[in-house]
C-alpha cells in the first residue's frame, strides 16, 4: 500500500496546488490533486457537480477520491479545501503527513480572484472566503502535522519551510 509523503489541505486560495506541484518537483515525486480526480471520474468541472448535482453528492464523491488517493499516492497529495469537513476524510487523515497552508483572508482573496471556477466562494468570494476560513480553521489544525503561513510568501517561500518541516517529521 502506497501512501502520500505529504498531504496539502487549507481553505481556497491558500495555494495547494501550486506549492504541491513545487513541492513535488522539488522532492522527485509525482504530485495529484484530489479535486482532478473528481473531475476526471465524473467527466466534468466540479462547478458543473455543484450546479448539476449539489454539494452532498460532491462531497460523497470527494469522500471516496479522498480516500483512493491516500491508500495508492505516493507523492504529494493535495485535497480540495471542503474535504476536511467529512469526519470520515478526517479519521483517514490521520497518521498521515499533513501540512496545512494557512492563509488569512485579504491574500485569500486577492488570490481567489472573482472565483468564477469555485462554486461554493463564487456568489460572494470576500464574506464566503471569511466564513469559511473561521468555520474550517479548526478542522485544518486537527488534522495538521504541521502548519505553514503563506500570507505575503511566495510559492517557493512556502515550498522551502515545507520541505524542512517534512525533513524533520
């Protein structure tokens, strides 16, 4: 059984994506993002699941994506920001190398944009992206072996305290 070396959660726009794929180059390991997964398995954009399908049927579909990703990925793993609210997600967590990237609202939202492509932020990205930060906040520290700052850094910033947090795990 293969498991992640690292795991990436944190909210939108705390840059999951980017740093995993830095983090992956950098370590020589394959990097998957568990959101692509659900796109490539259901054949299309998770804003079009959330319109199509709602949210509940999205996040069964994270549930099990989450949960193929952790039992056969031996790179770096990043989740999609809501996946941490399924307690079932939370417990797979757990014994994991999970690095949250915490970031605070304003580089939050200058970075998520208008968020046109991220259904559950897109109606009111700067009110949404503060309850959500505040709501999932706790859950990201729970399932956490480390944490790492991202506001005002750049990706490669983020990516070089990573890797010497994972150095020292």
């Amino acid at each position: 059984m293969s498991r992640p070396v690292a795991v990436l959660v944190g909210p939108p726009g705390a840059g999951k994506t980017t740093v995993g794929e830095l983090l992956a180059e950098r370590l020589g390991v394959a990097f998957r993002d568990a959101d692509h997964d659900i796109e490539a398995a259901v054949g299309k954009p998770i804003s079009e699941i959330f319109v199509d399908d709602g949210e509940e049927a999205f996040r069964a579909l994270e549930v099990e994506a989450v949960a193929a990703a952790l039992a056969g990925h031996d790179g770096i793993l990043a989740l999609g920001g809501g996946a941490v609210l399924s307690p079932v997600t939370r417990a797979r967590l757990d014994g994991h190398r999970v690095v949250y990237l915490g970031v605070g609202l304003s580089d939050a939202v200058t970075r998520v944009g208008l968020a046109r492509d991220r259904p559950v932020i897109a109606l009111n990205p700067r009110a949404t992206l503060r309850h959500l930060l505040d709501q999932r906040r706790p859950l990201y520290t729970e399932v956490a072996v480390v944490t790492v700052a991202t506001d005002g850094r750049t990706p490669e910033e983020v990516t070089d305290e990573v890797v010497k947090h994972l150095e020292g795990l």
